[in-house]
C-alpha cells in the first residue's frame, strides 16, 4: 500500500492529459484552507469547490465580513493564480446553524436550502460576496451559486453581487471587476434550462449527489431505498449529457464536483462528454489522474454512444467495468505517463 | 354561481373537441366508486386515476384480494366500457397506513413509496394485482404502476402481473389476458429515460404534482418555500413536452393527471403538445372543457412555439394569461360549443 502510495505520488507533477493528448483539469473541493495543502501536494490544479458552510458551522454567530475575507484571502494566496471557485452559503438541508435556527422541515432536501437561504437574507448574503469580492483581488477567484433551479435566481443572485461590488467600488477597496460567476447545476429543472443558465453565467459545475438524488427521488442517506441511489443511472448520464450539450453550444465551461466525479470507473464518461474539470477530495486526485493517464478521450467517445444504448444501470456498470478491465489489459506493465 | 353552473352542466354532453377539430378526452380522478358518479355526472369520458391507496387507509389491516376485486369490478362495471386506469398501491411519503408502522424519514417523498414499497412487498403487490385482474373480465381496467424511475422497476413490476395472470389461468379465473399497463411519469429519471420506458408500457400519465416537486426540488407543502413551487417553469414546460415526444416517437398515449390538468390557463399547453387526455377531479371536468370548447388546438401549438422561448415562469404565465384573454375577446357572447 504504501508503495502504491509513493508511485500514485509520483503523479503528482505529470500533467494532466490522455494518452491520446486530452486534458481534463484536477481540481480539489475543499472545506477549509488546511485542506488545501493536501490538495496541492496531490497536484490540484485549483479549487473546483469551496464549501464555505464549514465557516459558518461549529461557531455561534455568522462570520463577520473580515473573518471570511482573512480566509478567502488566503486560500486565494495560496493557489498563486490557480483557480478558486468560491460557493456562497449551501446550509439547509442536512447541514444546520447552531446559532440561527432553520424551520423544521418534512422533507428538508426540497426545502428551504443553500440560494434560497442566501436570496431570502440578502444582508448576509451581501456580506458573504464581499468578502468573496474583496478576496478576488489576490488570486483567481470565482463565485459559484448552489441549488440553482431557474433563471431569476441568478439575476437575483447577480444583483446582490452588483450591489456589493457597487458598495466595494464607492468605498475604494479593490476586487476583480470581471470575476466570473458560476452555478452549481444540481436540480433537474437546471439541467432542462441549461440553454437558457448558460446564458447567464460563466461556468456549470455538476453536483452529482444532489442531482441523482433529485432525478431519481431517492435521498441517498435513507437506507430503506439505498439500493436505488444509483449514479449510473441511464437517465443521470442523459442528464449529464445534456448539460455539456447546452454548455458547448454557449462555449462555457462545465466542471463536476459531486462525489462520483471521484470514482475512478466513470473516468471514460468525462472524458467522452467532454468535461473541462473534475473537483475531487484531496485523497481521490492520484487514483482519479491515474486512470484518465491510460484512458483514451477517442475510446472513451466511442464508449459512451454505445452506452447510450444501454437500457438499465446494471448494463452501464458491466459495460464501464468491462472498458477498463480492457484498457488495463492494454498498458500492461507500463506505468503510465511516467 | 347557480345560472353558470346550470350553464356548464350543458356541456356534460357535448363532444370534447376544440373548434377545429382536434380531440382532448377528459376523464376523472376518483378515490372511491362513490366519487364515480358525480365524475359521470359531468361526462367523463372514464377513469384516468383511480387511486387505491384509499381502499388501504382508514382500516385496521391490508384489504383482502376479495374486498379489492369488489370495488374494482363495481368501478368497471358502472363505467360500460369506458376505460379505468387503476394505480397500484401508491402509499408512503404523506400517506401512511395506520397498521403496517412505514420506517420514519428524514425525507419521505424521496422515500420508501409506491412501486418501491409493492416491489418490496410482493406478496401484498400480487393480491392487489389479481384484484385487478379478475375486475377486468368485467370492463376495460388498465394498471397503472406509480413513482416509476427505471425500466427495471417497470419490468419487475410486470413480473409480479404475469405470476397474478400465470395463477388465474391455472385456476381458471377469466381476466383480460392483454391487460395495458401504463406508468405515472412523476420522478425526473422517467422523463430522461421516456424513450426507453414507452417500449415497455401502453401509456404514460404524468403526474405534475410529485414531478414539479422533485424538478423543482421544492416540497409544494413548505411553506417557507411554496413560493418556488411553479408549475409555469419553463423546466416543467420542456419536461412534458420531452414526455411527449418520446411517446409519440413509440405510439403510445400521454395523459395528464396532476393537479395541473385542471387548471384552465393550461389548456393550450396540453393542446399545443398534443396530450391525449386529461385526468381531472370531478368538480374540475365541466370548467376546463368549458375552456377547450373554445381553445384553438393550432393556435395553441403556435403559442407553445412561442412560450418555449420565454425564459422564465412569470414570462410564461403572462403569456397564457394574454392567450385566454384574446380567446374570451374573440369567442364574444357565442356560447361556445352548444
Ligand atoms: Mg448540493
Ligand atoms: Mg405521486
């Protein structure tokens, strides 16, 4: 194991690219600036996520405007020039306050979460993407809005932003002008106006939990009907297939940070719907970089319009296992990319 | 009040077609047989959703295949030949049983529910499915299995029907052996996946209700957030008509029967995608096919052209509204229809 480990290390520095000379970025999802040095050290190339919530939680009142910003800040620092792509507040849900209490909720996955928390106390919010603004002036930020179903959330979301960047240019304190503003795409509706989202914004980044949990009306933490949260799902691929559609035809780019962008079997499905960036855990980036470095971005293309033939889950999953028992096969015993 | 319904009653018998000619079949929700009069009372044309979950509530145990068999050959038979679609067990989410305790969720309409409850509970699946089949010798009875996400759920749901069948014959039951079994399209994934399931079953009934809610990621009883529950959502808008155009890419037929169907601003929505039939509550029947008798179906399909273009729902709901108004200008003091 420990020999694994130093030869998955050895990645680190290799670039990022197919056999056959695709790139697909690694970037990491953190919590926390402490979570960054890991992510670095495994050869992040940014962060595709920031969970700010963790900022929020285990406290007993909001963060204030300067202790956001000291973070982001430095995460920001940190990256020199890397991208950092910031999501504003996601609580609610599973994730609460200790200090501000939530409604109590029959079904608090469809509730009152994450944008609809932030548009609904616009005070806090504001304070949060001047933080975030003020941030952008030492690095490569970015704002990413979570549970998105429509296109008037971004507006409303986009007009707090303005407001607190009009605030921020009265006051003299500088900021990145043009910093791009993404959404998460996690909702089904975001997924049947993604036409019209990418429209608005700069980049899509697909939040696979949420949206299998959605598309599949299975919440994956209900033990009872685990065996239906199935991310292979021919109707998640068709969902995934159909956010990369609407997003090249904007030319934006789509990323995806959900915990199965981290399964090393889906690696051909990135790369033969022609994703730009995967955002990992720390620890998933190695064994993630190690099988797109002998996976072919043509053979995956081929692989997916087959796949896209497929009826049930159980076929997709054969199919995908099947693809890579073959492409290891095929390296051998070269180490690949080294 | 009195006159207007008097006036409305009128059309209990005229023909449900548009002014030009196209056909829109109106049948009715019930929750009992006793419900099935008043739906007759105001013409329909028969049973789009008979809703069994009622026979299972407000009782001390799981009704007997007899006490089932009973009501559902009442129902076919005081229907003469007019279809009755019955949707299996559809229990779970807010509708629990008194004597069979559900597991507590923390999310229960992303829960135990409906087919994953009779898929799960196969012994009582195939006694509600025998209750139905042997009804069937008695008028035109279709099945009709809920919260369907999957063709897999579709094709064990159909084996469990061919064991009922399998058994009947061998006890020389009579039943109608080509039974058509339909789906609710009510989760996101059955929308992904339509093409796929319209080669399994004989027809589709979207269920707006739990289809809005899961699309939205919004439970429509929240208050906190009921104000995001939009049925006008240009998402809800391009899913029904992604439910439709696989149907008819298979032949098969496309009901409606969320609450939706019987609000009359939509009606050249389910004109202007060529909806096969509307399944309403009885008191909603007469009103929404007072609107089509004057609802243009070419007219409609040319707004619908017009509102997929609209980017968001108050966008869409402004544009019905200024649709029915011209339609009430231009029908004048005509009586539509009589
Ligand atoms: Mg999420
Ligand atoms: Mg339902």
């Amino acid at each position: 194991h420990l020999e694994s480990r130093a030869r998955l290390q050895q990645l680190a520095q290799v670039p990022s690219v197919t056999p056959d000379g695709e790139t697909l970025e690694l970037a990491a999802n953190i919590s926390s600036v402490k979570e960054l040095d890991a992510a670095l050290g495994s050869g992040a190339q940014g962060v595709g996520l920031f969970r700010t919530e963790f900022l929020y939680m285990d406290r007993s009142r909001f963060p204030t405007e300067e202790e956001q910003y000291e973070v982001y800040r430095m995460a920001a620092e940190k990256l020199q020039g890397k991208p950092l792509i910031i999501r504003t507040l996601d609580i609610g849900g599973d994730k609460q306050l200790d200090y501000h209490e939530l409604p109590e909720e029959e079904n608090p996955f469809l509730g009152f979460r994450a944008i609809r928390f932030s548009l609904s106390r616009k005070d806090l919010f504001k304070v949060q993407l001047r933080a975030i603004l003020r941030a952008s002036a030492y690095g490569n930020v970015q704002i990413m809005y979570p549970l998105i179903a429509s296109v008037e959330e971004v507006r409303e979301a986009n007009g707090v932003l303005a407001e607190a960047m009009g605030e921020l240019e009265a006051e003299g304190v500088p900021f990145r002008k043009d910093v791009p503003t993404g959404i998460m795409i996690e909702v089904p509706a975001a997924v049947a106006v993604a036409e019209l989202l990418a429209e608005e914004v700069a980049f899509f980044s697909i939040g696979t939990n949420d949206l299998v949990q959605f598309t599949l009306a299975v919440d994956r933490m209900n033990e009872q009907i685990s065996y239906l949260y199935e991310p292979y799902h021919p109707a998640v691929l068709r969902m995934l297939r159909a956010v990369v559609q609407a997003a090249k035809r904007r030319g934006i780019q789509v990323n995806v940070c959900g915990e199965l962008a981290g399964d090393v079997r889906a690696m051909p499905i990135w790369l033969g719907l022609g994703i730009h960036e995967l955002s990992l855990s720390a620890q998933a980036i190695l064994p993630v970089k190690e099988t797109m470095l002998r996976t072919y971005a043509r053979e995956s293309r081929a692989l997916m319009e087959e796949i896209f033939k497929l009826r049930t889950a159980k076929e997709i999953r054969d199919r995908l296992e099947r693809f890579h028992a073959e492409a290891t096969l095929a390296a051998g015993n070269v180490r690949p990319g080294v």
